[in-house]
C-alpha cells in the first residue's frame, strides 16, 4: 500500500515517522513513546468526513492511534532501514 502512494506523499511520510520513531527512540528521557506519540499525533492525520458521534469518533480516533504506533514502531521495515539517514 505504501509503495501506491504518490513519490511526494510518502516522502513525507518517511519523514514524519523517522522524526516519530527518533523521539520514541528517545522514550526513556521524553517520556514520549509510541503509544504516547500515536495518541498525540493520530487525531491530526485522520479523521470521519462527516461528523459523527463522540462514540463514533472515540472509536475512529482510536484505530488510528493504533495504526499511527504500528507505523512508528516499524517505521524502519515500512520504510526503509535507513530512516535515520535522513537527519
């Protein structure tokens, strides 16, 4: 699915998630790891395209979250070893 994307869209998304899996790197000074992080960014990248519920919402909000640690944990098998490189 990654590899379907325009070359612009996952550039971008190589970048966020090497900057998300660099911070949870750090997890044991920030406190920030990849549920922490998934919580805060995953309301800001997907969301319904039509207004919902609060239940409907809490639940979408949720799949997202999971999806968000998923990528950061694996960021570096989704998207190439050397997502360090790009700092």
């Amino acid at each position: 699915l990654i590899n379907q994307l325009p070359e612009a869209n996952l550039i971008l998304l190589r970048h966020l998630f090497g900057v998300l899996h660099h911070i949870e790197q750090n997890s044991g000074v920030n406190q920030m790891n990849a549920f922490n992080l998934a919580l805060c960014i995953a309301p800001n990248m997907l969301w319904l395209p039509s207004p919902t519920g609060p239940e409907e919402e809490s639940r979408s909000t949720k799949k997202v979250a999971l999806l968000v640690q998923f990528l950061i944990e694996n960021s570096g098998e989704i998207f190439g070893g050397d997502i360090a490189s790009l700092f």
